[in-house]
C-alpha cells in the first residue's frame, strides 16, 4: 500500500492523487501543416483511469486500494490506456485527412477534391514527329493511323510505345528532301575566255599545271574554248571538299577593253551560229559569212585580234544586208569598232582567281522561340496560283496519261534563258606528240598524217607516240601547234603497229574530225606541213563545277529544294534539322558543334526556276507557315524529313471486360492494362481519353457526373486507384448493362507520364512495319508527357476548380485554367500590353516544347474559353537556378556525414519546384529557417545566395560576367529575385517578350548547394 506524499495517507483515498486529464484541450492555430487531435496519450489515459478508481461516482471501486504496476487491475488500466493511445493517434490521422492542407494520403486528397468537383489530373501522353524512311525503289505508301514505332531505352530506363496519330502519304523521294544549298555556276563563253579560275568539286580531282581544259558549248554556241591550268590547290573542309584551279591568261584579259572586245565576240559567233541554223538560211552561206566565220573561230583560239581586224574589214559589205545575216553583220560591225578602239589601251593586272564562297556571319540568338505555325486559310485563288503544284496536278487528273511522264520531263526541262550554255566540261589527261616526232625526216616520203573526207567535216588520221589505251571515241581532244589550239573530236581510237621514219612500234591511232567552225584552221595546218610540231591533247574527262554554296545558312519562311517534287501539299509537317550558325562566340564566330532541329509547317508549294541562272530547270521551293526558328549551315549534316507524321505515347490493346448482368447496378469492371492513355486536348481538363468501351458492339460514352444522367442512358464512369490501375463503372441511374456473355469490349491504349518524353533520335524500332519502310525516326525529341497528379499537385490545385468555372474572364481566371491543365505543373498570367501571356511550367518541370500536343491544345482552350477579342501568348518558363553556398556550425555531439544529407534534403525539399510559384522571390530568411530547423545545427552562416537565369547560360560574355560577380560576392542577397512576364528592350532598340521567371534549386546540379562544416566545430 503506498502512501501519498502530501498527507501521508493512504494515496487510493486521500484525494490529493492523479486528477482525471483527459480529453486534453485542443487548439490548432490557422496554417498549420499537421493538426493536434489527439485528447491524451498514454500517460493520459492511465493517469485519468487511475484516477477514476477514487471517484465518488463509482463507489463499487472504493475497495481497490493499490496503485502497484504490478497489480492486475492496474495492469488491466495499464492495457487500456495504451489501446485509447492507439485509437487516438489514429483518430489524429484520420483527423488530419479530412483537411486539404493536412492530408497525407493521395486517397484523400482525391476524394476531398472531387467534393468541390476537381477529378485529379490522370496524367498526359508524350507527344513527338516520327520521320519514316522508304525504301529507294518502293511505292508510295499509305501509313495508317495507328502503326507503332518503340524507343530503344537507354540505362535505367524501359522501352516506350507510340502511335501515329494520323495516316501519312510517303514517297522514297521525300526521305530526305534535298536542298538546294548554292548553285552552279553557269561559265559564259566570254566568261571561259576571261576567267582567272575555277573552282571544281572534288578535293581530290587531279589536275596539275600544263594540262588543257575545255569548255564545250557546241549545242548552244557552237563553239568550244581551251584553257591552260596554271595551278591547282585542293581545299578540303567540313562542309565542302573542292579544288581551287588557277587558269593562265590570255591575251583578251590585259585589260578592260580586250575583255569587252572578247564578250563581243563571243556574242557575233553566237550569232554567226544562230543565222547559220536559222529557218530560210541558205545551203551555201554567202562569201563573206564564211569569211568572217572563220576569222571569229580562228580570233577565239589564239587571240590575234589584229588579223580578225584585218578581216573583218576586208569581208563586211559595205550595206548591211536584209535577211537572216543582218543581226550577224551588225554584232560584226561593232566587234570592228571595238577592236579599233581597244588597240591602244594599256595593260593592267590579272584578274584574281575566284575562291570559293565563305558562309556569312549571321546573327541570331539561341533562345528564339518559334511561334506555333499555323495552317492560314486556304483558297482555291491561292492554292491554283501560278508557280504552285496544283495545277500540273490538275492537269494529271485530266490527261492520265501524263501522270507518269509529266513531273519526269518538267524536272529535266531547262526553262531559263540559254543562250550560251556550258555543254560540258573536260580536263584532257595526255600531252602526246606523233609518232616517231624526233626521229630524222627522210628527204621525201609520204607525210605522217592522211587526210580524208568525212562528210563534208576534214578528216585527219594521226599516230601518236605510244600507246594510250584511255582515248576513247567520242570524246575531246585539242591539237596544239605553236601557240594555236585546235578542238577535236575522236572519230575513232584503237592500237595498231606503225612504221615511220624507220621506227616501227605499237600505237594509238586517232581518227579526229574538226567541227565545222574549225574545218579551215585543220586544213591550213595540214597543208602548211605543221604536224611535226604537233602536240596533242586528249583522253578527255569530264569535270564537275562545285556548287557555289549560299552567301548565308538556311534560315527564313522558305526552303528552296533542288529537284521537283511531286505531290508535296500544303498543310504537311516537315522535320529540319543540322549544325546551327546561329549561336556566336565572344568574337561573333559561329560555334561548331551545336546542333537543332525543329518542325515546320508547309503552306504552300511553289513549282518555278531562277530567271538568273541559265540553264537552270524547275525546282521546288517550299513554303512556310512561319520563318524557321535557327539557322542551319549547308552541309551534310543538313536534312530536311518529308515523311513525317505525329504520334503520341501509348499502345493499343484490345480486350473483353466481362460479360453484362442487367439485374446489377452499377456494375465495375477492371482493364487489365495500366496505365491508361490520355492525350492532350483543347478541353477544360487538358486531355481526352483513348478508351471506347462496346456493350454488344454499341458505343457506350464515359461521363464524369454518372448521377445526373438521364434514365437509359448508355454512359459510364472510369475511376483509377492509387497505384494507377483503371475501373470502368456502370451506374444505376443511366442505362445497365444488358445480359450476356462477354459482351463488353474495351479498346484503349496504355501508356503515359514523363516517361514518354524519349531523346531525339531514341524513337527507331518499327513495331508496326508496312510494305517498303525501311526505317523510322524521330529527329526531335519527345515533349509534353506528364505524370498523373502528386499529392502536392492535388492539394495546390483542388481549390482552382472553383475558380475559373470553365470560363476566362479576368487575369487570374487564365492563370487559374492553365494550371489545372492536365500535364502542368505551373502557370502565371501577366498583362504585358496588350496581351495576357500565359507562362508555363511541366509537371515537375517537364519539358513542354512549342509544337508538342500539350502546348497547342492549351493554347486552343484559352483561346476558345477566354475572349475571342484578346490576344493571349502562351511561353515556357524561364528557369533561374538557385546558388546557395553555407557553413555550419554543428554540435559535436552530432556526426556531419549524417547531418549533411538532411540539410540538403531541407533545403532541396524548401526550394523545390512544387514549392515555388512563378515570378516569387526566394529569400534569405528561408535558408537559414530551413538550416536551423535541422537538429544538431548551432548556428547557419550564408555567404552565398544568388541565382543563375537562362540568360546568363545562352549569352557567354554574360555568363562569364556572372560567375566573376558570384565569386566576388562577399554578402549574400537578401532575396533572388524571379520576375513576372515582360517586354524587355535589346541594344539594337528591338523588344522581345521574355516569359516569367521560376526560382528553385536544381537537384541534377549539386554544385549549386555547398554546405561546409565549421573547423571550430568539428
């Protein structure tokens, strides 16, 4: 028996004992994150029973006089005391959950939100481009809605389904659509005469000094010129690979005059040409024709001006005459005068030889945000215009049998001007002489050349000195005699053994014949015995001119295309991509290594050729809906996909949910694939869902509100549970579902969250593989999945459903709609103007790209939710990364290594993304809370707090200046500022929009929280 301590009676009947303490009082002040709701604990309710025991109430007890832990009635209080502990701890849980800003459980928080109408978002699927490849000679191919490509998952990561979305026309020819990325340059014949050089493709081409090139314009001009290589130099290049050729001067370039009396006549043999092949001209041209003919051709070859002077003042009449020959008699006159004019000028310098065209400078800035192309409306005035692809297409509508042959023969059908186009161009391999050439001349014999006639043409048969099996028939050669050059064509090649002069030996025997422009110049060489001194030119190969490239990158509202494509539409999605030129270093250099891509929409179609260059054919060139975001170097890297199609993350799968029992109400049914699919859409709730739930092969409709549907409804509800697993509920009040045996059919897709949002380039197995694709692709990565909604997701959006009410009326209410937005995580709305801009942030700061699914369907919504008349943008935010550098003085009673972890996790948890709202400071006071929360902290001492915005990243000058300001800190800010939306002026006086800031703490980066330990604590 023990006594009391007080009176030292008996403690069971003194009444000074424990007194009854329970329920305890309960107060919770307002904001608080866990409410008290527990009347007693254990010491509580053992003290008040005891207490009990003692009262006048219960007389029946006056008898039990211990107190002793050891007694069994106090053993048996001891027993309750600790189940009414239980039961009050859960009651606080309970308690707790009942409450929107206490409760812990998803469940919860759920159900407390769908009292006030707001269903937690269930997440959005991916969304990304896919580019199919063809194979070269398959046909085209219909893709259809539905056909399934899978990523390659990289480490830690699963393989992820998607699926067109729409059907797609692809043609092997729009694999990869070829871009016209410069031009070739079209050499004139004056231009032959004069230019300094060339610029040929191919670093590799041989073509050293001596040897002849030959330019060929027979068709056009009837006429070739031979230039001499003085040097070459090969330029090899990550974007070109070419060979710079000097060529030696002729007389026609020493000065100004020359070179014009070259262009004019380059311009009377033109026209000597086109009178001679004129409609009514004569067999058997006039005397003087003939006679100024030939003093052109032989002027072009070796440039004595002086005799085609002398000439052509003998020749000309006196009147000029009528007919065909009078345009050549005027062009001749003038080439008089000019020549009597040019005699005495002085010389001056050389030309300089051409060089290959350098890719300019150009300025951009590497966070320029593309608008979203849109398609404009269409008309049949606009899309028959002239140069578009509708009308050739029409007419392969009318005329079938053009189908197949007409795109061929317009592609390949020069259009522009040609008045002296380059046929071809050859480099002649060998310098040979005749055979037996130093051998000593007999006093008389029969001459080591024979000369027939050949169809009108002068025929000549040569030997040359040795064998050279690489002369072909048909091809150039160039006979050389002193300083004159003379073109040739190879009649006939073969090898024959020859004896000349007393040598006999193998050799290669030539047929050559003269075109007719040269006939008098072969058969004067001929006669005056000139062969001896004879070299020839010949094994002619054909060289390719290097394409000048463009005096900038790609970039603008239009891609010129270097073929003709055929069925290219408005309204189709392309893919560009490559090495970008539009991010400078500190000297204004483009960086290399920097590459994009983005996707672009195509609004028209234009069929049309360069009136400046000649010869040029019908290309296509396409149109944009918006200029393109970067600027790309021409190169390979360079693509343009033209077999692109949209698709969202998910598969398809079909199943039976079960067999109908009309005598049930609300009946559930379970899909047996998780997660289900929901895509973005302009609705108020962001997405719409892939199921189709059949009951006897009639649609049934899902509704979110089954209690207000009318009597015999076919409608049904879908519920998800925590762990993401769907239920299909049938109710009472609407239709039941009929009886019958498995006659509800579901088909959906599964799939959705961030983990949809793969890599460019990961998207590249075919699930679903139709005839004649080869391959798939997706040269942009994947944006726009996000995951359902978090606890804190639903906590912080509950209240919004009750905001904006599906409708936007002031700032907030767009605010308001976008962040309860299925797939975001953020949002701000700023009057800047006269807009609202709209900034965004992903669910746990997902990437939300501008032409992904999610951005346009929300940018749709509140366009069509909010006032028609109001012009709202909808940007991404600006991130600015958080710097916090603190030593900590630590108890030594405390380990660091166990500490540490835990200040990091406050603070990471503190300044997370969930945590922060867009365009809100973070302040200093809210580190050293959050420091000084964690047990075993003395004291925290901040001295650094700062922070990094995205445009100190893009801009390195900027960057570097930054990080030269945070090293220099020596007191840390009182708070980091994160602005609102604004319009914000460059140095050139342009403004461009800039989309509100987001301050938190990167987790990824852990260089940007540095915590040390105190040495005097340690």
């Amino acid at each position: 028996m023990s006594c009391c301590a007080s009176c030292g009676q008996h403690a069971c009947a003194c009444g000074c004992g424990p007194r009854a303490g329970t329920p305890l009082p309960l107060y919770n002040r307002p904001g608080l994150v866990a409410i008290d709701y527990r009347v007693g604990r254990w010491g509580d309710f053992r003290a008040t029973m005891q207490a009990q025991l003692s009262s006048a109430a219960l007389p029946a007890l006056g008898g039990l006089r211990t107190r002793e832990d050891d007694d069994a009635s106090i053993a048996l209080l001891d027993a309750w005391a600790m189940t009414v502990d239980v039961l009050s701890f859960y009651q606080e849980r309970i308690a707790n959950e009942g409450y929107l800003r206490t409760a812990t459980e998803r469940l919860s928080l759920a159900e407390l939100a769908r009292l006030v109408g707001y269903e937690p978002r269930p997440g959005v699927a991916a969304s990304v481009h896919l580019a199919y490849t063809l194979d070269d000679k398959a046909e085209p191919v219909r893709i259809l809605a539905g056909s399934r490509a899978q990523s390659v998952p990289g480490p830690g990561e699963k393989m992820q389904s998607f699926e067109t979305s729409d059907e797609l026309l692809a043609r092997p020819e729009w694999n990869r659509l070829q871009v016209r990325s410069g031009r070739i340059e079209q050499i004139a014949p004056a231009d032959a005469l004069l230019r300094g050089g060339l610029v040929l493709a191919g670093a590799a081409t041989r073509l050293g000094p001596g040897e002849r090139v030959l330019f060929d314009y027979t068709r056009s001009a009837g006429l070739q010129i031979v230039r001499t290589v003085a040097s070459a130099e090969s330029d090899f290049a990550p974007t070109h690979d070419r060979l710079n050729v000097r060529l030696q001067p002729t007389a026609f370039a020493r000065n100004a005059a020359m070179r014009a009396v070259a262009a004019q006549l380059v311009a009377t043999g033109a026209a000597a040409h086109d009178a001679l092949k004129a409609p009514g001209a004569p067999a058997t041209p006039p005397a003087w024709v003939r006679e100024v003919v030939v003093a052109l051709r032989s002027a072009l070859l070796d440039a004595d001006v002086g005799e085609l002077f002398v000439r052509l003042d003998r020749n000309l009449p006196d009147a000029p005459p009528a007919g065909v020959f009078h345009s050549l008699f005027v062009a001749a006159a003038k080439l008089h005068d000019m020549i009597a004019d040019a005699t005495d000028a002085p010389d001056d310098a050389d030309p300089p030889p051409p060089t290959a065209s350098a890719i300019t400078d150009v300025i951009g800035v590497l966070d320029h945000r593309a608008v979203v192309p849109r398609l404009p409306a269409l008309s049949p005035v606009t899309l028959l215009a002239a140069g578009g692809d509708a009308v050739p297409q029409l007419m392969s509508r009318f005329a079938p049998r053009l189908r197949d042959v007409l795109y061929p023969a317009w592609r390949n059908l020069p259009v522009s001007a040609t008045a002296a186009t380059l046929d071809g161009l050859y480099a002649l391999r060998i310098a040979a002489p005749l055979f037996a050439y130093n051998a000593p001349q007999p006093p008389a014999g029969p001459g080591i050349v024979a000369l027939a006639a050949t169809q009108g043409s002068p025929r000549a048969v040569i030997h040359l000195d040795n064998v050279y099996s690489g002369v072909l028939a048909g091809s150039w050669a160039v006979a050389q005699v002193d300083t004159r050059s003379i073109p040739l064509r190879v009649e006939a090649a073969k090898t024959v053994t020859y004896s000349e002069r007393g040598v006999t030996a193998a050799t290669t025997q030539l047929a050559l014949v003269a075109p007719d422009a040269y006939s008098g110049a072969l058969v004067r060489t001929a006669q005056a015995q000139q062969f001896d001194r004879m070299l020839v030119f010949a094994q002619g190969e054909r060289l390719q001119l290097a394409r000048t490239p463009s005096a900038t990158p790609l970039a603008g509202a239009s891609i010129e295309l270097d073929e003709l494509y055929d069925g290219l539409k408005p309204g189709r999605w392309i893919i560009v991509g490559g090495e970008r030129r539009d991010v400078l270093d500190l000297d204004g250099k483009p960086v290399p290594g920097i590459h994009g891509g983005e996707l672009a929409l195509v609004v028209g179609v234009a069929q049309a050729h360069d009136p400046a260059v000649p010869g040029d054919y019908t290309h296509t060139t396409l149109q944009l809906a918006q200029s393109l975001r970067y600027a790309y170097a021409y190169d390979d890297e360079l693509a343009v996909y033209g077999n692109v199609a949209r698709a969202t993350h998910g598969e398809t799968r079909g199943e039976v949910l079960g067999s109908g029992d009309a005598r049930k109400p609300i009946q559930r049914f379970a899909l047996k694939q998780a997660p289900l699919t929901y895509v973005a859409a302009a609705t108020p709730q962001g997405v719409a869902t892939t199921l189709e739930v059949r009951v006897n092969d009639v649609r049934w409709h899902e509704t979110a509100q089954p209690a207000f549907a009318a009597p015999g409804e076919r409608v049904y509800s879908v519920r998800q549970d925590d762990e993401g697993n769907s239920t299909v509920i049938f109710g009472s009040r609407a239709a039941r579902v009929p009886s019958g045996s498995e006659n509800l059919r579901a088909a959906y897709r599964s799939g959705i969250g961030r983990d949809g949002n793969v890599k460019a380039g990961q998207v590249s197995l075919l699930a679903s593989k139709p005839s004649g694709v080869r391959d798939v692709v997706n040269p942009l990565r994947a944006s726009g999945g996000a995951d359902r909604d978090g606890i804190e997701a639903i906590r912080r959006n509950a209240p919004i459903a009750v905001m904006a009410l599906d409708r936007l009326v002031s700032l907030p209410d767009y605010a308001d709609f976008a962040r309860a937005f299925a797939g975001i995580g953020q949002a701000a709305a700023d009057r800047v103007g006269d807009r609202v801009v709209v900034t965004i942030a992903g669910g746990d700061d997902a990437p939300i790209d501008e032409d992904s699914d999610l951005y346009q369907a929300l940018a749709t919504a509140l366009r069509r939710y909010g006032d028609p008349q109001l012009r709202v943008e909808v940007v991404s935010r600006e991130l600015v990364a958080l710097v916090v550098g603190a030593n900590i003085a630590l108890d030594p009673d405390y380990d660091w290594k166990v500490v540490q972890p835990q200040l990091r996790a406050a603070l990471l948890h503190r300044f997370a993304f969930e945590r922060r709202a867009l365009g809100r400071r973070a302040y200093l006071s809210e580190v050293v809370a959050e420091l000084q929360r964690v047990r075993g902290v003395v004291y925290a001492d901040v001295d650094l707090f700062d922070g990094i915005d995205e445009l100190d990243l893009r801009d390195p000058q900027r960057l570097q200046q930054r990080l030269a300001a945070l090293a220099a800190a020596d007191q840390p800010h009182a708070f980091v500022a994160a602005r609102h939306a604004r319009d914000e002026s460059a140095a050139d006086g342009s403004r461009s929009l800039r989309p509100a800031q987001l301050a938190y703490l990167v987790p990824s980066v852990a260089e940007t929280l540095v915590l040390n330990l105190l040495p005097s604590a340690r």
